[in-house]
C-alpha cells in the first residue's frame, strides 16, 4: 500500500465538514479500490473526526501561521522551564494564554463561516487540544497535520494520549503543504498586500466573533439575572407561605391542646355524672321499699280497725 497516496487521500477527507465525511469517505474508497486494494480498505478505515476536531483541522488549514506560532510558544515555554527563568516564564504563558484563546475565536469564527455554530461543549473541546499542543511537541505535530479524529487534552502529567487521535500516523519528513508555504512566505508587494488584506479579514473576523460572543455572555447574563429575579421571588412566596403555615400550625397546636384539655374534662365530668345517677338511682330504690313498707302499713292498719 502507499503510505504518500492514503496521506493524501486523509488529508482531503479530514479537511470536509464531518456530515459529509461518510460520503467523500466512500467515494475515495472507491476511486482506489480497482487499483489498490489494500489502500481500499485502508481508506475505508479511516474514523470519522469529531466536530471539534473538524474545527482543529478547519482552523489548521485555514490559518497555519497562527498555528505555527502556538507551536513556538510551546517550545519556547518548554525551553524558559529547563533554563528556570521565571519572567520569561511568566511572560510566555501569558502569550500561550493569549494566542490559545484568539485562536479559539478564530476556530469558532471559521466553522461559522462554513455554516457549523460551535457550540459551548465543542469551543471547550477546541481549547483544550490547542493546549495539549502547547505543552506536548507530538500533539503539536498532531494538530499541525490536520487529521484529528478527536480531541486532544493534557491531564497534566506525562504526554498527551494521542492514540486514535490522528488518522494516519504523522511523518516528520512528509513535505509541507504548498498553501502553507505561499502563505508563510510571501514575496513581492502584491503578496505583501495580500498578507495585509486576509490579515485585515481576519481581524473582522476576530472581531465579528468577539461581538457574537459579547452578545451571548450579554444575554447569558440577562438569562441569569431573569433567572435569579424569578428565584428570589419564588423564595419571597415560599418564605410567605412557611409564615402563614407555621402561625396556622401554632394555632391548630392551641386548639388541639385547649380540645384535648376539654375532652379529659369531659372524661372527669362522665364520671361524676355516673356517680350522681348511681346515688340517685339507689335513693329512688331506697324512697320505694319506703313507699311499700308504708302501704302496707297504712292496709294492715285499715285491717284492724275493720
């Protein structure tokens, strides 16, 4: 199999928008397989990029100087930690900081331009494989080759896990794109205006982004403080209603005291009820014998007299 023609073949494929890499995949597949079987299934093979890492390979190929220059800082950095020089240090991470988060812009601002809106999750994606190419030089090279299937990120020991990550392993000697070399190195006046109108285009572009993203923190932010507004207000009626709950439990707590007080009344009540009917009951008993023994008195006297 030739390794030059599938570099080829990936370096076209990984450089179209992930919803129509399936279908250029199959067409590659089939523009090689009468001749070059093996290559065939190779072609096949080749994973699908995530869509932050379409918008890597988008940004490695649009803007390769930039990209180039992330690089440098890496190395620079890598070289200020070995030499222990701490303002230098300083110095380069707050450029790292800086070109990691211009080109995070600019990566959002291309994929825009190719209709594919970066979401939050993806941008996050996006930054964390340009730091993963600051720290480790292989991830560097990673992305320099534009065929990232996924990711990248650095855990902060060791080098950056770059398994399955590219397409096709990168090869130190292959030669560099032509459109990188036009770009740059520029000769003459006409190219020097040239550099300076897609450097001027890019600036819009920058700047276009920055306001879309200033536009979505603003309406986050407005989002939030609805958000917060409408929670204080349900904890000004939750905290109303626990009131009005808790001064009607007090007063169910006295009713059911002054209820119950009433009932062991009642209860005391009951039986010196039941005591009163037992003694009238017995005195009711006692006023009858009485009665009898009268009756009979008054007949048996009647008797004698007669």
């Amino acid at each position: 199999m030739d390794d030059d023609a599938l570099d080829e073949i990936a370096e076209e494929l990984y450089g179209v928008p992930p919803d129509e890499f399936v279908e250029a995949r199959t067409a590659a597949r089939d523009r090689v397989k009468a001749a070059d079987k093996e290559l065939a299934k190779a072609v096949a093979a080749l994973p699908k990029p995530t869509t932050a890492a379409w918008v890597c390979n988008l940004l490695v190929r649009r803007q390769p100087d930039e990209v180039a220059q992330l690089r440098e800082v890496g190395e620079l950095l890598r070289q200020a930690q070995v030499g222990l020089s701490g303002d230098e240090l300083r110095q380069l991470g707050r450029q790292r900081n800086q070109v990691v988060a211009a080109l995070a812009r600019q990566a959002r601002g291309l994929a825009h331009a190719e209709g594919h809106d970066v979401s939050s999750a993806v941008a996050e994606q996006v930054e964390s494989t340009l730091r993963a190419a600051v720290v480790d030089p292989d991830a560097g090279e990673a992305l320099a080759a534009g065929r990232l299937t996924t990711a990248l990120s650095y855990s902060g020991l060791g080098p950056v896990d770059l398994g399955g990550a590219v397409a096709t392993p990168v090869r130190a000697a292959r030669a560099p794109r032509p459109e990188r070399e036009e770009v740059r190195r520029p000769a003459g006046p006409d190219a020097e205006e040239q550099r300076r109108r897609e450097a001027a285009e890019r600036r819009q572009r920058e700047l276009e982004q920055a306001r879309r993203d200033a536009e979505e923190a603003a309406g986050m932010a407005r989002d939030a403080a609805a958000g917060a507004a409408a929670a204080d207000q349900a904890l000004t009626e939750a905290a109303e209603r626990r009131d009005q709950l808790q001064q009607r439990a007090e007063q169910l707590e006295k009713e059911l005291r002054r209820v119950e007080r009433e009932a062991k009344e009642s209860v005391t009540a009951v039986h010196e009820a039941e005591k009163r009917r037992d003694a009238a009951a017995r005195r009711a008993e006692t006023a009858v014998a009485i009665r009898d023994r009268s009756a009979a008195r008054v007949e048996e006297l009647a008797a004698s007299d007669a």
